[in-house]
C-alpha cells in the first residue's frame, strides 16, 4: 500500500475535525487514501474518485494519488480527466515509469493527433533526460559542484604553492560543468513549473478568437489534448498548441494541470 505525504496532513485534519459537528469521527487522508483503494479493487470507481480527492481537499500532493485517479477516470471513460490527473502525476514524479506508460497510452485514444516535435533529435533526447532528472535532481547536482568548487578553492589556498596546475583545470572543470547545470535546471524547470498547462475536459470544444462567445470560432479542440495557458479573463483562458495555433476557451472546458 502506498502512503500519502504526511508533511502537512494532520495539522490539516485537526482542523477540519474542529468544526464537524460532535460526534462525527474525521477520517484521516491515510484512511482516505486506503478507502479508494479499497473501492478502485471492487471496480467502484466512482467510490474510489471521491474517496482520492478528499485526500485532495487537505492540501495533499502526491504522484500516486494523482496516478490512482487517473486510472479510476480512465476506468470510467473520462478520457480528459484520466490525461489530466495523469499529467499532474508526471508533473510530480517525472521518471515515473507506470505513469508515463498510463499517460501515453490514454493518448493514444485522443481525437486529436499528437503535434509531431520539431526540435532536432538531440534537443529531444536532452529535454528528455532533463525530464527524466527533474528539476529537484539538478539542483542537488548544482548544489554538489558548488561545493566541490568551493572546497577545490579551498585547499587550492591552503597549500603553499597555491594553486597547481591541475587544480587550475579541475576548477574550471567545475565551473563549466556548473555553468551548464545551472542552465539545464532553468531550462527544465520552466518547461516543468514555469509554463502552465491545463488538458481539455469536454467531448468537443470551439477555440475562439476572443474571450467571448460573440467571437468566430478558429478551430476545435477534443478531450485528452494538452494545451499551454498563455493568459486568463474572467471565465476565458487564452491557450496555444505546439504548431502555434492559439485562441481562448471557456475555462470550465479544461482542467489546470498546475
């Protein structure tokens, strides 16, 4: 059985516990948790989904139970939802091999084509490495050659010929190595974190040319796609696809993956 993040649970529980009515026993995420999965092994999937998204309503971020949810709504044929809580899993674990596999094959039932990558093939294997360290990985990588850097200077200072040759080219070793962490970890992180994303929810949904239904329509999209928000107005968000296409859609029509 897979455990819930603990960090920020039960002060989260007493709280909630505090203004339920007296008598009313508070069930903990963990509880929550164990009940979906209780459920998801009966094929109650609709048990299941409730059950994982009162684990949500703490505060909650874990890759399995984004995981579980999507498996729950792909059990139920919503595509949209299943790809979204799919995506928010990746987001959190991105070299997770079940997810990945769970979120590719949901894909292969979108309407919509997938938009071929343009990038050469090496810019496609780095980003893809880059995926596969996250972000997290990079800084702990960054972190240690800071410091072997700053110990390298160090004992550079320390010795009475001060600094040899080979400690010369070992730093600038560091220092480059550094240099392209630190811009590979930017890179990956705003790939990751810093651009918002969101997949459409409904069957089919008319991309328009502006926040408003009185605008034309410029193309359709389908369930399961994954778009970039670029921008936000009132119930409208402004999306984009790789192929540069871009226009708004009601904001009830796809799902935030962060």
């Amino acid at each position: 059985m897979i455990s819930i993040l603990r960090s920020c649970g039960p002060p989260l529980v007493l709280l909630v516990c505090t203004f339920l009515a007296p008598g009313v026993r508070c069930e903990s995420p963990e509880e929550s948790f164990d009940r979906g999965n209780a459920a998801y092994e009966r094929e109650s999937y609709e048990e299941a989904i409730e059950a994982y998204r009162a684990v949500l309503r703490y505060g909650i971020e874990d890759p399995r139970l984004e995981y579980n949810l999507g498996n729950a709504a792909f059990k139920l044929g919503r595509l949209g939802q299943a790809i979204l809580h799919f995506e928010r899993a990746r987001r959190l674990a991105p070299t997770d091999r079940d997810v990945l596999a769970n979120l590719e094959y949901a894909r292969s039932f979108c309407f919509d084509p997938a938009i071929p990558d343009e990038r050469a093939a090496l810019l496609r294997w780095l980003a893809g490495w880059q995926d596969r360290l996250g972000p997290d990985r990079q800084a702990w990588l960054l972190l240690a050659v800071f410091w072997a850097s700053a110990s390298l200077v160090a004992w550079g200072f320390s010795r009475s010929g001060r600094f040899s040759t080979t400690i010369g080219w070992s730093l600038a070793t560091l220092i480059v190595a550094g240099l392209l962490l630190g811009a590979s970890w930017y890179t990956t992180h705003q790939r990751l974190e810093g651009r918002r994303s969101a997949v459409i929810l409904d069957d089919v949904v008319e991309v328009l040319a502006g926040p408003g239904q009185n605008n034309p329509t410029l193309f359709t999209v389908h369930e399961g796609l994954t778009v970039e928000v670029r921008g936000e107005r009132d119930e409208w968000i402004q999306v984009s696809l790789p192929n540069g296409l871009f226009g708004w859609l009601a904001r009830d029509s796809a799902g935030l993956i962060r």
